[in-house]
C-alpha cells in the first residue's frame, strides 16, 4: 500500500517551522462571534462587526508584535475583514512577519449517550473550507475539541475528539495549512495534578495513534495541549516547577520528536502564571519547540485597557506588547519577572 503525500509537504514543514521560531510564539485571537461578545460584554461594549473590527484592529497593529508573535490565529470573520482604516488584516499581518492561521471546528455540541460531554462538530466541507482559506492567505488551521476531567472523561468521548482531530489534521495538510491539534482538557475540577496526568497520557496516545492512522505527517503539525496542572478548584496547588516537571514528561512520553512545535493554550491560568509555567518548561533544551499560543494570557489586560476608547489604543497595545514580549522571554528560558 502506498500513501500518497500532500502536494504540500514542503510548505507545510516551512510553515510549522515559521511559526515555531525561536523567541516567538501565536496569538490566539479566534474567539467565536459568541465568545468575543462575552469579552466585548465584560467591558462594557455591544458584540457588533464594528466593536470586534476595532479590537482586532488594535491586536494585529501593535508595532513590532512580530517580533514576539510568529502567527495568529483568525476567526473566519477577521481572515475576510480589513482594518478600521482598510488595509486588509492579513496584508496587517504579513507586514508584521506574522503567518495568518485559521479556526476552522465548528464547535461543541453534546455527545449523545456519554457523561454529558461534547463533541467537536466541523469535517463537513471542511476540504472546500480549506482551500478557500488557503487562497485568502491562511496557512495554517486550528481545532479545538474538550476533554472534561469531572464529566470522565469516558473512552468514547476521548476516542471522538483523537479522531475528530486526526480526520481534520489530515484534511487540512491535504489544503496546505498546517494543524494545530488541540485536544484542551478543561482546568474544571477538584482533581490533582496526577489525574490531570493520566488524563493526559490517555488522550495524547489515541491522538497520535489517530494521527498516524490517517497518514498525518507528524513534520507538518503543531500542537496545543493543555499544561498539566491540578483542577482549578484544587485545594493543593503547584509551583511552576511542578507543573514543568508533569508536563514534560507527558511531552516526553507521547511526543514524537519530529513534531516540530508544542504551543500551550492558557486555558484560564493567569498572564503571570501563564508565563511563569512556560518559562519553567524551558529551562533545559527540548526535543520541540515550546512555546505559547494564548488567548486570554495574552488578551485580559490589553483588553481591559482599551475598554473600547479609541484614546487608549496605545496603552492597550502597549499592554499587549508587554505580555508578548515576557512570553518570547520565556520560550526561551530568560523570563526573570
Ligand atoms: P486560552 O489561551 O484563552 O485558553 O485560549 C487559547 C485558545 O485558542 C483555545 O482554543
């Protein structure tokens, strides 16, 4: 039996390689129309086009983020949109040396017959997605699934998102965007840090064990996994040496070496905390890059400070600028606080 590789091997690895260079790392800014509408919310702002076409303008214009950030992560709305004074965001980006990417699940909706945890819905269309996506200058994709610790996880809900993952990862290299596999397991829970752990072991063998099975090459894909750290309502916290220490492990025990980039979500931990944590991880050489690619961790005060006034642009960029740079800092192990 022979495989067939995507026509676009060679870009797919050039591109995985961009985004996972030295000092640098992605800015998640894919929040569903949904999601931004909360964050809009919680400053005070109505979740218009124009509201979130003023914020995304204000993230993609930061001078010199791309010094600090190798790509961002779209929603289908921002990769069509342009800037409040016109140019086109992913012209914006280019410019910054910053590689355009794209949120292509569809989002979660209940799994039928499991422990009241979801799926992630999205493979529909998805190559005609891809291609169209790839023409309007994205280069690489994003799917987020969930795992609940609390709610099981039970194996079929595990084996539905390592599949969902593997199916997409595959359609997307077969379009030329590089996958990102997000497999997120929730920080929501009592549990410890060990259960986190072996949680995380379960989850990431089925997703390699997918992934190979639907012939993705491990070169052209990057990861976003969730840290391995206690449930958010743990009474037994961790020290950013704890949380190091678990979660290269885990890297090191189901990781290929050929992936060329691990980009942790932030997945509710603090911009401080979130720093600290990947700082620790790199301390000592790894087989991977690894890195951020955060959402809130980099997204809370920038927000805050802008709080929808066109006279705090430059403040809220500058906010942005400041927890970029701390996590360029620590993706290379030189985060001193
Ligand atoms: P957080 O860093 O806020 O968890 O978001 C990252 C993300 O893009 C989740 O898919």
């Amino acid at each position: 039996l022979t495989v067939r590789a995507s026509s676009y091997a060679d870009e797919l690895v050039k591109t995985a390689k961009t985004v996972a260079s030295p000092g640098r790392g992605i800015l998640a800014m894919d929040e569903s129309n949904a999601t931004c509408g909360k964050r809009l919310d919680s400053i005070g702002l109505e979740n218009t086009e124009a509201n979130r076409q003023a914020y995304r303008t204000l993230l993609v214009s930061a001078p010199g983020l791309g010094n600090y950030i190798s790509g961002a992560i779209l929603f289908e709305e921002t990769l069509y949109q342009s800037t409040t004074d016109g140019k086109k965001i992913v012209d914006v980006l280019l410019e910054q040396g910053i590689v355009p990417g794209i949120k292509v699940d569809k989002g979660l909706v209940p799994l039928a017959f499991s422990n009241d945890e979801s799926w992630c819905q999205g493979l529909d269309g998805l190559a005609s997605r891809s291609a169209a996506y790839y023409q309007q200058g994205a280069r690489f994709a994003k799917w987020r699934t969930v795992v609940s610790i609390p709610n099981g996880p039970s194996a079929l809900a595990v084996k539905e998102a390592a599949w969902g993952l593997a199916r997409y990862a595959a359609i997307s290299q077969d379009n030329g965007l590089v996958p990102i596999v997000e497999p997120e397991i929730l920080l929501d829970g009592e549990h410890g840090i060990d259960r986190t752990f072996e949680v995380a072991q379960k989850v990431w063998a089925e997703v390699f064990f997918y992934l190979a099975e639907n012939n993705v090459m491990f070169e052209g894909i990057l990861l976003k996994p969730s840290m391995v750290t206690p449930g958010a309502d743990c009474k037994e916290r961790a020290t950013p040496e704890q949380v190091a220490s678990y979660t290269l492990s885990l890297l090191h025990r189901r990781i290929p070496p050929a992936v060329p980039g691990i980009m942790f979500l932030s997945g509710g931990q603090s911009e401080v905390e979130a720093t600290l944590n990947l700082n620790a991880m790199n301390q000592s050489p790894n087989p991977w890059h690894v890195s951020f690619s955060y959402a809130r961790a980099l997204q809370n005060t920038c927000l805050k400070t802008w709080g929808g006034r066109p006279e705090n642009v430059k403040a809220a960029q500058d906010a942005l600028l400041q927890r970029a740079s701390a996590n360029s800092l620590a993706q290379l192990g030189k985060y001193t606080g």
